[in-house]
C-alpha cells in the first residue's frame, strides 16, 4: 500500500514535466533567515516554498506560489496535482467563470486527498505504535518511540497557496490561506493602481472568525490567540494534526466539523483586455518580512513601487523578482541591525518567494544595475479634475538611499551618518519613481483616471511672508524618514521644514 501513493505523485510528475513554462513571468526567492547578535545570519531549516509558472497551447496559463511549514512535502503534492488537473487538456476556452471556479476548487479538493493519500501508511503505522497495549514488530521501547519521532515528522507540515489563472484573458485567483495578490493597473499618465485581490485567511479576517464562530468556537479566543496549530492560516492544505485531530487541541476541540479547511476562496474572473500592468503573487515570508521592517500600512505601494522600479531598469524578469526580493531582505535585515524602533520585529524571517507576471508592461531596453537598497517613502499629491471640486490626493513614492551607496557596481558600507544629508549625495527629489501608486480594495472602484490633468484654475496665492502652500504633502515622508532614523524622536538638523 506504501508504494501505491508515492507511485500516483510521480505520475503526476511525469504528466506535467512537458508542460512548457511560461515566460511572461520571473520569479524570485530567499530562504529564511535568524539573525544573530552580530546581525549574521544562518538558515533554520530547508527552503519550503513552491511556486508554479506553466502554461498551454490552448492559451492557458497557470501561476502559484505556496508557502510551506514543517517540510516541503505539501508544496510538492500542491504543484503537481494543482498541474495535472487543470492543464491536461481540462480547460479550453469554451469554459464559463462558474464552470473555471468549479474546476478550481476540485483541483484543490484533489491537492488535500492525494497528499492524506501519500501519508495514510505512515499515520496508519503511527496509530498503531502508539498504543503501547497492543503488539507491534518494534518491541523496545525506546526504538519504539524513536520511530513515532521519524513518523511524525513524515506526516508533519502543511502549505498555503495563492493560485493565478489565465483563461480566455481573464484572470482567476484562488487562495487558500495568509499569502498575496496584487494587480497593478498602469494607466497612461504613469499612475499605478494597485488591487489586492481578496483577504487572508487569518485570526483577524473577520470573515473567517464569524465562520469558526458558527462551528460553536470562541472566535474572541482565537483572534487573542493569534495562531491554530501554530500557523497564523485559519485555510490551508494538508496538516493532518488540525485536520484530524482538532478535537484534541484546546482551541479547536469544541468544533462540530473541522475548522481549519483547505476550501479556496476564488475571485474572479477579472477582464485583462487593454490592461497594461502587472500580477504579484506573494508568499506570506515576503510580506511579513517587508511589514516587519516598515510597517502594513504602506506594504502593498512598496512592493509595487519596487516591482515598477526594477522593471524600468531590467531586461530579464527573472532579474526583476530576485532583485526586489533581495532588496526586501536587506530592507529587513538593515532594521534589525539599526536597533531602531522596529528591530525587535526583524530578528528572523521566514522563506520569500515573489512572481511576477506582466500584462503588456514593458521592460527596459538595456541593462542596468539594479536598484540598491532603500526604501520606498510615501508622500502625498492633491490633484482635482473638470468635474468635481472636491480635493483628493494619490500616493507618490520616494526611493531613500539605505545604509550603503554604489560605486562602479559594487555594494559599499556608507560612512557617512545615518540621517544626515550631504551634498553630493542622493536627494530624494533625485530618486523620485514615475510609480505612483493608489491602492485599493477588491470591491471598489477604479476612478475616472484623470490625475494630475489639472492643477486647479487659480493659482495659489502667496501668504505675508511671500511663500505659497505646498503642492506636495511631505508631512508622511518626513515622519517615517524620522521614525526610522532618529527612533521616533526630533529629526532637528535632519529633515523636514526648517
């Protein structure tokens, strides 16, 4: 019976391995990461991530990123099966949205049962070795319960899954879990419009609480608590301990059915016609490490920002994803060693993994070196069109030179003090990025696309001491600015209004 599981996921292999990538996209990785005291790092276990960038003749196309924990296993059953049951000639054009969310949600329901396929023996052997009253072929007790260990870690772990569907130019996204969606919308003015597609499955998503609250589980409990079974994910693939032994855990125990499903929520589908821009899918390490450094609130503009940044420098994708990773992990890293306000947040991070798959965006015509660390500030200008006089205001973002500068292609310690301005070095009106960014939820609407047309019809007038209001509010930009390099305290003789 042992052979018979692993035999069906090397099938699934072989049928998929001929499915040729897609190379519209670039992914980029980074394994997870603890700092030590002299802000060296050392991984703790293996890379468990996963991703997935395939595509058809029929013109579909198929993208994934999954986030594993405690092993790689799930990640793997997750890739295969998800390949195999969409891309073998189950999809074709003719297809409706209902007839592609119903073929999603199988596929995933096929992902949890063929890997409980691949560990029924092994929990079958554990079951048994676990009862000490009855008679098994491994009598010593210590080597007994050295071989539950090994069993146990078998059968241990579980995954999260963002999954991207392209059919017939229209996007589908399935999720299972705590990873990330992005849509970047680029109009013709330079203004990006960034939209996370759906919610995380998590403690805190109120959608997901109301539905462990109607299992009869106290949803205040495990909002406090943070984490079930140890993963902050209240959806997620595999896991047979929350899966199949719920009603043994505190938290979960008074369930009527299993609380922690693998069902994905599926959005779409989204029109990709005359959509020029861009899709990130996100693992949870890659956003936890970016909010960890900087804070959630400007997370999504970031990322972006950064993505849009490379893409005007690059000519290889895959260049693109690595660079932006590597420079969210030396954003998380440089927090850490500044013991500033945010450090004790960033002392590890978990494995990171970004696609990137471009929708008519254009690449840059030559090679360059990529951007350099820093972070990407937010500052804020108003605009006003012909048809309102209400005042709005759209989001820029400003790239800060980080802790290090660049001389002829090499990455060099910066002597010079951190906060200080001088001249000759890189202002931020030099490293201001056409990526202006405007997020929004999935639910709400895209605007009349007409910023920054107009600056209004009257000119503003000056005050008694001769100087007008500023057209920029920079009152966002020089607070991170000073909360990142004075810990929260005056940025006198830094930046600001002087």
């Amino acid at each position: 019976m042992a052979a018979q599981p692993r035999n069906l996921m090397q099938s699934h292999q072989s049928w998929t391995d001929d499915l040729p990538l897609c190379k519209m996209c670039g992914v980029g990785t980074a394994p997870n990461c603890v700092y030590g005291p002299d802000g060296k790092g050392t991984e703790s276990h293996p890379n468990e991530d996963g991703y997935l960038r395939l595509k058809t003749e029929n013109g579909c196309f198929l993208y994934g990123v999954f986030n594993g924990y405690d092993g790689c296993r799930v990640t793997s059953v997750a890739s295969q099966c998800l390949s195999a049951e969409l891309l073998l000639g189950q999809l074709n054009s003719s297809h409706t949205d209902n007839d592609v969310r119903r073929m999603l949600t199988q596929a995933f329901d096929v992902v949890e049962k063929s890997y409980f396929a691949t560990i029924g023996d092994a929990l079958a052997m554990k079951a048994e070795l676990s009862n000490f009253d009855s008679p098994s072929q491994i009598e010593n007790p210590q080597e007994r319960l050295e071989r539950l260990k090994q069993l146990e870690q078998e059968v241990s772990g579980g995954a999260t899954a963002v999954v991207a569907l392209i059919l017939n130019n229209k996007l589908y996204i399935a999720n299972v879990g705590t990873n990330r969606a992005l849509l970047c919308k680029s109009s013709s003015d330079g203004q990006n419009q960034v939209l996370q597609i759906g919610r995380p499955h998590s403690t805190d998503n109120e959608d997901e609480l109301q539905r462990l609250a109607s299992l009869g589980l106290d949803s205040a409990r495990i909002r406090q608590a943070g984490q079930i079974g140890g993963q902050s994910s209240t959806r997620r693939l595999g896991d047979h301990r929350v899966k199949n032994n719920y009603n043994e855990i505190d938290l979960l125990s008074a369930a009527k059915s299993k609380p922690v499903i693998a069902e994905p929520e599926i959005h779409g589908s989204l029109s990709l016609d005359s959509v020029t821009g861009f899709l990130l899918l996100m693992s949870e390490g890659l956003i936890n490490a970016l909010e960890s450094a900087h804070g959630p609130e400007q997370a999504n503009q970031e990322i972006v920002a950064m993505v849009a940044a490379e893409l005007a420098q690059q000519t290889s994708l895959e260049a693109v994803a690595q660079s932006v990773v590597e420079r969210v992990k030396r954003l998380h890293h440089d927090v850490y060693v500044s013991g500033r306000q945010r450090a004790t947040y960033c002392s590890r991070h978990e494995d990171m993994t970004l696609l990137i798959r471009t929708l008519n965006y254009p690449l840059a015509d030559g090679a360059l070196t990529p951007t350099q660390g820093g972070r990407i500030y937010p500052v804020s200008v108003p605009y006003s069109n012909s048809q309102s006089t209400s005042k709005t205001s759209v989001t820029l973002s400003l790239v800060m030179p980080s802790q290090s500068t660049l001389t002829n292609g090499t990455n060099t310690a910066s002597t010079l003090e951190e906060g200080t301005p001088t001249p000759g070095s890189q202002s931020p009106t030099a490293t201001l990025q056409s990526t202006n960014t405007q997020t929004q939820s999935s639910s709400s609407s895209s605007g009349d696309g007409s910023l920054f047309r107009q600056r209004g019809s009257q000119a503003a007038q000056p005050d008694e001491t001769g100087r007008v209001p500023p057209y920029v509010d920079f009152s966002q930009f020089y607070r991170l600015w000073g909360t990142d390099h004075s810990d929260g305290q005056s940025t006198q003789g830094g930046l600001g209004p002087q």
